[in-house]
C-alpha cells in the first residue's frame, strides 16, 4: 500500500499573536542564555502566623538563633517560632526563676538569650535551658527605671540600658553596674533620659535628651564626661562614621564629634544623604544598620542602610503597601543568608532574597521538541505546534501531538505522532508533510498509528509504536516488523514507549517491562521470573548497562545481563518512584517525575523543584531534549518546558532543609505532671529518655527555614513501623504505650537524603523495675526457692511417711498379727479337742481370721514404704498366683519386662488389689486351666493385663459385679484406665496407670 498526501499546515501569522509569543519564547530564552542574575536582588516578604495573647500581636523585639528559630517578644511575654508554630514561654520563665514581663531581649552569637524586666536580669543558656540571673540588689537600685535597649558589645559581654543612665553589663561570669551617667543627669538638676548608646573608640557614647554627649571608657573605672552638642536639643540617634561620630538632634541636624571638637553639618554628601533619609537609633542593632520606609515614593520602598547611612539596598517595592499602617520597633539582619526579620505593630515580616527562576516555554501537556542547528526550536503540544525562530514564533493549531522528533537533514524533522503516524517537518517552508511508505504484510496486521519513540541504525528507522516494533527502509520506505528466526513477529501486543541502541542490541522500553532484541530473539531484561511487569517509560545508556524509568519502582541501574547494580526510589533518596522521562545529559541523568526533577550525577541525587524556581511538578513521556551546545536540558510537562541549566552547580547549591526536634513533651497522662523539653535544637546528642510511666512522647517538628523552602515531612519509627508516615503542617509525631527499649526515630523532608537533613533521633524507653533483667532474676530466684522449699518439703514428708507406714506395718504385724493368729490357733484347738462345741461357728472363726491374717498381711506390705519398686510388686503377684492357681490345678504364665526401679505406694496397692480381685474371680468363677498375666512399664505407663481362657463372666457375676465395682473404682484413684472385656474364650482384664 502506498500513501501520498502532501498538505500546507495551516500557520497563523497575525502580528499581535507572533508579537506576544515572540516575546513569551525569544525574549525568555535570550534572558535565559545571556543570564538571569540582576544586579541588584530583589526580596520577596512573608508574614509567618506567629501566635500571642491578641491577633495580630504587636511585637516588640526579634531574634534569630543559630539554628534560624526567631525568638520574638510582644507585650504579653516571650515567644520562640519554629517554623511550624510557636511556642509561648511566660510559664517557663517562672518555672526558671524569672521574674516580671520581660521589657526586652537579644540573642548573642553563642545561642544566649538575655532578658530583662522591671524586677529581673537574666540570661538564658538554650543549650542546657538554666537561667542565669542578676544579683537582686542590682535591680532593686533606685536608678533602675525603664529599659531602653540590651545590646551586644565586644568581648562577648552584653549592655543593658535604662532610660535613666543606669547600665548593668553582664558576661558568663556575672553581672555589674554603673551608675555614673545617672549621677550626671542628678548633678544636673532635672531628668533627662538616654535613648541608645554605642561602643566607640575604647569608650561608651550616649545621648541625652537634653542636647549632651556622655562618654565613659570601657573599664567603667573613669568618671564619665559630658560634651554639650546642641544644648536642649534632644539627641537621637549617635552613630560611628570613619574617625567621627555622628549625632543627629530631634530637629534633623546633624552634628559629627572627632573626640575633641564638634561641628554642624550643613552640607555635603552626609547632609543630603540624612536629610533624603531620616534615621534614628531605636531600630539600630549592634552592626550600625537601620531601615527607612519611604511612604512618600511611589511605589513605597523598603530600604535597608548598613556602614551607617552609606551602603543602601532597597528590599521591597511596596506596591501592595503592606507595611503602610505598621510601625517597625526593631529588625534582625542575618547576613548568612540574607534574611531581615521585621518586628512590627501587626506581628513579624521576613523578608529574603528572591530565588532565581527556573525559564520556561509556555504550552498545554507538551510532548516533543527539537533545537536545529541555527538556534531555532520546534516543540510540540496538546494545543499544537511551535516554531520559534530568531524574529518570530509560528503557531500550528491543526498539527496533531508529535512525541518523537528525528533530524533528516539541518532543515527538516521526521515526527511520529499520537494517532497521526508519521509526517515530515520542512521549517524553511514550515510545511508538514505526510510520509510515504509502502507496509509489508506482517507490519500490516500490526500497524498502529501510534508513534512514542524512534531511532535510527544502519539506514533503517526503528519505530515503537502502539504494538510493537515497525522497522523503516530508508531508501525504500519499506515498512516491515520486528521478527525473529522463524520469520514471527515478536513484538505485537507491547506498548513501546522507548528504543536504545547499545552495540549490537535493541534496548526495548514497554508497558511489561525492558527486553532487548539481538538480531533474531526477544529476551526479557527486567524484571525476570514472571509474566507481569512493571511499566518502564524511559532508558538511557548507563556505566556497563542501562539505566530505565519505571511507573512505580523508580530508578533502576541494570547491567547487561539484567542485575540490578543501583536503585533509586522513595527508600533511596527520591520523593516519588514514578519517572516518565529520563535524559542523559553529559553525564548527569535528569529525570522527570510527578513530583518535580531529578539530578543524579555519580552518587549524588538531587531534586529540583519549588525551592528551585521549578514552576511546574509534573512532567511527561517523550518530552526530554538535550542541548549539547548550550549544556541545557528541555524538560516538558503539563505546564509546558522547563529550561535547566545544567551549567549551575547545582549539587553545590542544593538547598539544606534542617530539621530540629523544636518541643518534647513527656507525659504519663496524669494532667498537669507534663515535661515539656526545648533545648534539643541545641544539642549534639539527639537522646530522649523515657521514664516507666512516661507513656505519651509528642515531639513537634521545627522547619525554622519554612518562608525559604516548602517543607514535605515525614517519619518512621526502626523497629516498630518502617515504613515512611507523612506528617501534616504543625502536626506533631505523637508516639502511645512504648515498650521497654531503643528506638531510632528518623525525619526527613522532601523524601530526600540529599536535599533534605535527616533528623536522627534516638528514643530510650526505661523499663519498670518489673521489666528489667535484676527483676527476672529475683523472681526466677524466689520461685527456685520456692520450688526448693516445696520439693524440700515433700521429701521431708515422704520420709516422715516413710517411717510412718513401717512404724505402722510392725506394729500391726507384731501386736494385731499375733492376736489374730492366736484367735485362730485357738479356734483350731477347740475344733479339734474333741469337747462337745458347734463345729460349725469354729470353723467360721478360724476361716475369718486366716482371711483378715491374709488381708492385713496385704495391708501392712502395701504401706510398708520398702516394698515401692516393681520388684516387690512382682514377686508379691507371683507368690498370690501361685497360692491360688496351683491348689486348683490352673497353670498360669506371667510376663514382664526390666523393672521401673520406683513405684508410688497408691499405684502399689491399687494395682496389686486389682490383679488380687481379677485372680479371685477367675479363680471362683471362670472355669479356667491356663491364665496368662503381663506386668510391662513402657512410655511412662505401667500395663497390667490378666487374661483366662475359661467361660468368661457367669450371669451371676454380673449381676453382682461387685468386684468390677471395686476394680474400677481403685483404677479411679491411680487416674487409669481399666478395660474389661470378654472376647472369648475366656475374660480380659487390662490396666493402664500413668506412673513416672
């Protein structure tokens, strides 16, 4: 079959449309190239939502700590924010020992923080939470009034200033004070007040309100002096400039002091600058910097002066005019990374230095895109095709969505489509053409007119299409498929979404997994040993392999032969395991996900995304171009291309998210006997120990750099649940009921190693006395004596029985014995004398007492302790067999095997009764010539069995059955089993005792 069908594209032209997106794509990628760096940095403004007493709250002064948490303070009391919420401390302080609401506070360089009040000095140590406070009688003098300022001086010593004069200087090693410049204000006969006060040239500097400049030096051993500048003028603002101060008067003059003279400035640079500028001290920290706010500029401006009134930056363009109705009392400018924290009427602002933006090219869902030569790009999209040149943009609203694009020449691009098949791009006509091909019968059945991706070897065009594999002659424009020895095609059914050359071998991207083709044969590369597969959307080229994007296992390094070397996931450093696209770009792998890029360059990962400047989060298949020339990767999404740069040192810069545990709080559930813990931040050692009946851990999670970055929280618990849990916005890890033991706590944000700062916390459960192993010992300890005792005891009884039971058998044998055979001789001699006596009732007597001699000759062998082994039990069965079966001729056999060395006395005598009562009854009743009797001990079960081969049980021995009554009930007391049984000829008798 042959297709031909060439067509004009239809191309909208309008000046007003190729004029706005000239300017949307040139005017974008000319900034992009030449640089995107201003010369002066724009700041962006954030109000984070402090908590007070009254919202918004007014606040009073700022901080930030080493660990970037800001300390603020509103007329209710201190705060610390996290980044998440804040923390309000006017009952710690109590709980420490402050007294009064603190007037004012700062935070030093070594994390201190000094607080005063009316009735209190102190400082605040954040790394071992003691307060350090200053002797009372320092506060309790009657110069100390209002406070104006605490400020940091050199040699790590702190100043506080009363309005009054009075100062109290304080270090680690204490406190004291100075009440010289109060002493002046006295002599000077009425009140005056200081609003700020320097460090200058080895001495103190202040201004008063009544037009004089004091001056003490810094041993505070000097008498201070006094300068009168402008007398009755109040001064200020006092500032050090070069080898001068510079005083300013309430009425805006300006005044310089050398150390000796002093002169009014009138004009030059210093004059004007004051004069455009208007400054005063109450906002000044240690470093000589102040903000002006210009409300009379349009728009309104931000300004920021440091070196005094000589360096300017403006931070913000007030076009919203946010801070128009605020009043600034104080700000924090840390240089570090350029943040000045506003502490204002109506809570606090931050202000920061605009990141750079990461350029784009705009379009809907875009897929392919391609850079000639000369510069020009042509890319397509949901809402058509684009052809940027260096004067104009071209618009092609009909062409449909092309997801591969291959150069034929420096003019003109092959395009497969998603529906369309193929066309041929010219953009010096800016037509698109459709291709002409002829299709053999094989690529017949398994055309499709889907087109993802496509490559090139030898002269052919290698096409994954829709279903499968279609190769391309292109001399003959011949279309065939993928087959394999037998002439089959072998690639139908499979969704290509990627083709990789890579010496010899066809790399095969598809919907079940990676394949590679040799020349004649399929093989399947990943995942091996099952039919299904995990969707694999990209590949490239790796160190001695390939590297493929997957839709749900992320990135994965596989050799040649398919083992996995590397893998990189949500366990492995990234924020997703979905990748659509993956790009090498001169060895650094960017890969496109739903959640932002990715960077991978040998061991290093890093993600790009909001914090970057990233305007958009998900990006597409087929929509990945690199730019050699230019070292700039085009990645395309839902939102259109974004432009990466890879000449930025991007590794280098990568934002470093820490994450602190801000607040613990250790409870046992009981209300009110809660422990809230706040120096973790501080500390090296990230322990939290919990006691037995601390049962309920909350650990609040700190993202002090929360107005920089966009936090993604979560964390796993080892040992307990290993998988990651998100945490929402100022939601706490609350942990319930631990048991006794070690737990590593891990946090992290944005799902990656790189990135993000993992917090590692250590949690230790202290186990109740119960639980520990002194505990186990003990008990097992008391329960070995108890068994010790108890098997003591039974010993102790056995033998007390032991020589109970002989006691018992002599005596009866000895004493009852004789006066029963003494009845019975008697008995024998009145029968037989002759004399005139019932023969009958002798008879009877002397039968009776041989039968209870018999019976209690049982009797006493039963209890006798001596006869317990199955010895005795033998030979007492045997001697009974023998008296009873041989006077009336009935044979009888006995069988048993070793004996058990041991036999309970109750096992003893039941089982010898039972065989007794058995024997009797043969005896008496069975009409028997053999009995066979078996004593065996096996398993721990002694068996007797006694069996006749008489006429088994009489009609009238059963209906007396009082002997199986007897037997069955001393089988009861052994807990053993009898069975009776008449299975002819004869009866049978057998018995089971359990006996250890």
């Amino acid at each position: 079959m042959i297709c031909k069908n060439n067509y004009p594209a239809k191309v909208t032209t309008a000046a007003a449309k190729n004029t706005a997106i000239a300017a949307v794509g040139m005017v974008l990628l000319c900034i992009f190239f030449l640089s995107i760096q201003s010369a002066q940095a724009q700041y962006q403004i954030v109000k984070p939502a402090i908590s007070g007493k009254q919202y918004p709250p007014s606040v009073v002064r700022v901080g930030q700590d080493s660990r970037g948490f800001i300390w603020y303070l509103t007329h209710d009391g201190l705060y610390r924010y996290d980044g998440q919420s804040s923390s309000y401390f006017k009952k710690e302080l109590v709980n420490l020992g402050f007294t009064g609401t603190p007037d004012d506070m700062l935070l030093d360089s070594n994390d201190r923080l000094w607080i005063a009040s009316k009735s209190c000095v102190a400082w605040l140590d954040l790394k071992n939470w003691k307060l350090h406070k200053a002797d009372s009688a320092l506060i309790k003098s009657k110069y100390a009034d209002d406070i104006s300022s605490i400020q940091q001086l050199p040699n790590q010593k702190v100043m506080i200033v009363y309005r009054s004069g009075y100062l109290i200087f304080g270090n680690t090693a204490g406190f004291t004070a100075f009440d010289g410049f109060y002493k002046i204000v006295i002599n000077a006969g009425h009140r005056f007040t200081f609003d700020n006060i320097i460090h200058w040239k080895n001495a103190y500097w202040m201004g008063a309100t009544n037009g004089e400049l004091f001056q003490i030096d810094t041993t505070l051993k000097q008498p201070a002096k006094k300068i009168t500048i402008e007398k009755g003028t109040a001064i200020v603002a006092v500032m050090p400039f070069k080898d001068n101060l510079i005083c300013k008067t309430i009425n805006g003059l300006i005044y310089t002091y050398d150390g000796h003279n002093h002169k009014l400035i009138t004009d030059g640079y210093l004059a004007v600058r004051s004069k455009k500028y208007p400054w005063h001290n109450k906002i000044f920290p240690s470093n000589y910097e102040y903000l002006y706010y210009n409300r009379k500029s349009s728009p309104k401006e931000l300004s920021l002066f440091s070196d005094g009134i000589f360096k300017r930056e403006v931070l913000l363009n007030d076009t919203a005019g946010i801070l128009t109705d605020l009043y600034i009392n104080s700000f924090v400018h840390t240089k570090k990374n350029g943040t000045v924290i506003l502490a204002t009427s109506s809570g606090i602002y931050i202000l920061f230095k605009q990141r750079a933006v990461i350029p784009k090219l705009n379009g809907k869902s875009v897929r392919g895109i391609y850079r000639f030569p000369d510069g020009d790009i042509y890319y397509a999209s949901y809402s058509g095709s684009r052809l940027i040149t260096k004067t104009k943009t071209f618009v092609f609203d009909t062409v449909r969505i092309a997801y591969c694009m291959l150069p034929l020449d420096d003019h003109r691009l092959l395009l497969g489509y998603e529906g369309g098949f193929m066309e041929v791009f010219d953009k010096t006509k800016r037509t698109h053409t459709r291709f002409s091909y002829t299709r053999s019968k094989l690529a017949g059945e398994q055309f499709s007119r889907f087109i993802f991706t496509a490559t090139t070897r030898k002269g052919k065009y290698y096409l994954g299409t829709g279903n499968g594999v279609l190769v391309l002659d292109s001399a003959s424009k011949k279309l065939s498929a993928l087959i394999d020895q037998q002439g089959n095609q072998i690639t139908s059914k499979l969704q290509i979404k990627k083709l990789v050359w890579i010496k010899n071998k066809l790399y095969l991207a598809s919907q079940r997994g990676c394949f590679t083709w040799s020349g004649h044969s399929l093989k399947k590369l990943y995942p091996t040993g099952t039919n299904k597969g995990s969707s694999v959307y990209d590949m490239v080229p790796g160190d001695k392999g390939i590297w493929i994007a997957t839709l749900n296992e992320g990135l994965i390094h596989l050799s040649a032969t398919g083992k996995v070397i590397r893998r990189l996931d949500t366990d492995h450093g990234l924020k997703t395991n979905v990748i659509f696209s993956l790009l090498d770009a001169a060895g650094t792998l960017v890969a496109g996900t739903d959640r932002g890029l990715v960077l991978i360059k040998k061991d290093s990962v890093r993600l790009i995304g909001n914090d970057d400047g990233l305007h958009q989060f998900e990006f597409n298949h087929g929509a990945a171009f690199y730019d050699r020339e230019n070292n700039i990767a085009y990645m395309g999404g839902l939102e259109g291309y974004s432009l990466l740069d890879l000449n930025r040192k991007w590794f280098a810069n990568a934002p470093l998210k820490r994450l602190y545990a801000s607040t613990i709080t250790l409870s046992s559930g009981d209300p009110g006997k809660s422990i809230d813990i706040y120096n973790l931040p501080y500390l090296n050692n990230l322990k939290i120990n919990l006691k037995p009946k601390q049962e309920y851990l909350s650990i609040s999670i700190a993202t002090p750099m929360s107005y920089l970055y966009k936090y993604d929280l979560e964390y796993r618990l080892v040992g307990v649940f290993d998988q990651w849990q998100r945490l929402e916005e100022g939601q706490p890890i609350s942990l319930l009921g631990l048991a006794p033991g070690k737990y590593p706590l891990l946090v992290r944000s944005g799902g990656s190693i790189m990135t993000g700062k993992v917090l590692m916390l250590f949690i230790n459960k202290e186990p109740a006395f119960y639980q520990t192993w002194i505990f186990y010992v003990i008990l097992v300890c008391i329960v070995s004596g108890l068994f010790y005792l108890n098997y003591r005891g039974r010993i102790e009884k056995a033998r007390k029985e032991s020589l109970l039971r002989a006691r018992i058998a002599s005596d009866l044998h000895d004493e009852v014995g004789s006066v029963l055979t003494g009845i019975s001789l008697q008995a024998d001699f009145l029968l037989y004398s002759g004399e005139d006596i019932n023969r009958k009732y002798l008879k009877q007597i002397g039968e009776s007492s041989r039968e209870a001699i018999s019976m209690m000759g049982d009797i006493v062998w039963s209890i006798d302790s001596r006869n317990d082994n199955t010895d005795e039990l033998l030979d007492k069965m045997r001697d009974y067999l023998l008296s009873i079966l041989q006077t009336q001729g009935i044979q009888s056999e006995f069988e048993t095997n070793p004996t058990y060395p041991h036999i309970p006395q109750l096992i003893r005598q039941n089982t010898y009764l039972i065989f007794k009562e058995a024997i009797n009854n043969i005896s008496k009743h069975a009409s028997a010539t053999l009995v066979n009797v078996s004593l065996k001990y096996e398993n721990k079960l002694l068996t007797l069995k006694v069996r006749d081969n008489g006429i088994g049980f009489p009609s009238s021995y059963k209906a007396r059955g009082q002997g199986i009554r007897n037997m069955k009930m001393r089988a009861g007391r052994m807990k053993a089993t009898l069975t009776i049984s008449d299975p002819g000829p004869g009866m049978l008798i057998e018995l089971e005792v359990p006996c250890c």
